[in-house]
C-alpha cells in the first residue's frame, strides 16, 4: 500500500472554548486529489488552519512524509511542501502579480528555483503572465484565484490546500480553474486537499471525498460513490 502524504489522526482544534473539530482523521495519498465538502461553519476552513499551523489543534497528529509536524508554525509547515491558499486568495492587493508570485517564494529552496517556477506557473495561467505588471487588486476574481494558487506553486508544495477556490467565480471560472487544478495534479505529480460548498464540482475533480458536517466527519468515499450518495444528493447538492 502506498504511504499517505498527508495523514490527520483524531484531531480536534477550534477558537478558545469552542472546540469546533471534533477527532477529524484523514488521509492524502502522493498524486491525488481529495475534497472536504460540507455546508457553512461544517468547519472546513478550522480544519485546513489547524492542518496547516495558522490554528493550534487541541489534539490529534498531523504527519507530513511519515513526520509529526503537529503544531509546527506555518511557515516551516509550508517549507517542507504544505502550502495552503486562504479562503479569497489574500493577495497583496497593491502589489503587482509579479511581485505576490515572488513573495510565495520565499524559502530558501524556492527562492533558489524561483525563476524557472515562475515560467512554469505562466505555462499554467497564462493570463497570470499577460497581466504580471498589474496590480493584485484589480484582477477579476477567477484571475485572482489563479495568482493565489501560482503564488502557493512558487512555495514548492508536495500538497496544496485550496480553501473554497470557487467563491465568488462565474460558473465557466469555475470550470476553468477546476481543469487547472487537475492538470496541474497529473503534470506535477502534487496532492491537493480542497475544501468546498461547491459540493457537486468538488466530489467530480476529486479521488476521494469526506463530508464535513459540524465537525465531524459524517461520510467518506470515491468521488463517484458521494455523488451517487442519495444523502449527500440531498442535503448538499439540492437534488
Ligand atoms: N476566529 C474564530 N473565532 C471563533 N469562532 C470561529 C472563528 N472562526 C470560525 N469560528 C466558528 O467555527 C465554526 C466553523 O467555522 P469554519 O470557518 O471552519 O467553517 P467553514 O466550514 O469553513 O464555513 P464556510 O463554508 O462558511 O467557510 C463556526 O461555528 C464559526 O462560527
Ligand atoms: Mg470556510
């Protein structure tokens, strides 16, 4: 069997008293694409901070590569290849794209690629390269969603986390980015862990899926399977 890139043992994390997640486990394998759905303050956004070192988990491991790296700032977290691109993007809105994809760059291995990493992200968003001189704030919202997504590639993730990628996009930005993202997952060899309320869209992109459903996770499967699922047809996809 192959070894998990990402693997979240019963972790538990939240805000002060409020514990929000409640012994969340799951597992990434190298090269696939696995979705969290679930509807709003389910408390996906909780779980991609807490897995990513923004947020303290109260309990449970986060393993990275077969290495503890529970509780690890984000910034070493995202060093040794776990990058995550916030809900909106978090652009530097007055900066230009150029400047936003360097700043992603920012550890020494990357720093030391960046130029070629940059060429690659162009190949990917081409529009990222015809707008380079822009300002970050006055890119439409699917191009905005591009950058950010090109700004965490330029960190060298092994695994990218996209929190709610689709918010706010017309549905064919949707679609685009969406085809993106799978591309890039089969060209790269990468793992991503995308967390939706875009539910019918995330569970056809994905390998495999997990409901999210007040912190507990409710449901886990193929992709196919929790589309096929009449529960999840029902609740979250409005069938
Ligand atoms: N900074 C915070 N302080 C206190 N409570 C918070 C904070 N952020 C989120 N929460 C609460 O934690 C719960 C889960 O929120 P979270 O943002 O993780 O949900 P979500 O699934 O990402 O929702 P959405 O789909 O709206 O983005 C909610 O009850 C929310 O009110
Ligand atoms: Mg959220």
């Amino acid at each position: 069997m192959t070894a998990p890139l990402l693997r979240v043992d019963a972790l538990r994390a939240g805000y002060g008293q409020l514990e929000v997640l409640d012994r969340v486990s799951l597992e990434v394998l190298p090269g696939e694409i696995v979705s969290v759905v679930g509807a709003n303050g389910a408390g996906k956004t909780t779980l991609l901070l807490s897995i990513a070192g923004h947020l303290s988990p109260f309990g449970g491991t986060v393993q990275l590569d077969g290495h503890d790296i529970t509780g690890l700032q984000a910034h070493e977290a995202a060093a040794r290849g776990l990058v995550l691109v916030p809900e909106g993007g978090r652009l530097f809105p007055f900066m230009t794209v150029l400047e936003n994809l360097e700043l992603g760059a920012y550890h020494r291995a990357a720093r030391a690629r960046m130029a070629q990493t940059m060429e690659e992200v162009f190949d990917i968003f081409p529009i990222l390269a015809e707008r380079r001189g822009q300002l970050a704030g006055r890119l439409s919202g699917g191009e905005r969603q591009m950058c950010a997504v090109g700004r965490a590639l330029m960190a060298l993730p092994k695994l990218l986390m996209l929190d709610e990628p689709s918010l706010g996009l017309a549905p064919i930005m949707v679609d685009r980015l969406f085809d993106q993202v799978h591309t890039l997952v089969k060209s790269k060899g990468l793992s991503v862990l995308l967390v939706e309320q875009n539910v019918g869209n995330a569970l056809r992109l994905c390998d495999h899926g997990c409901v999210l459903d007040h912190g507990e996770l409710a449901k886990r499967g193929t992709g196919a399977a929790l589309l096929s699922d009449p529960d999840v047809q029902r609740f979250y996809m409005g069938l």
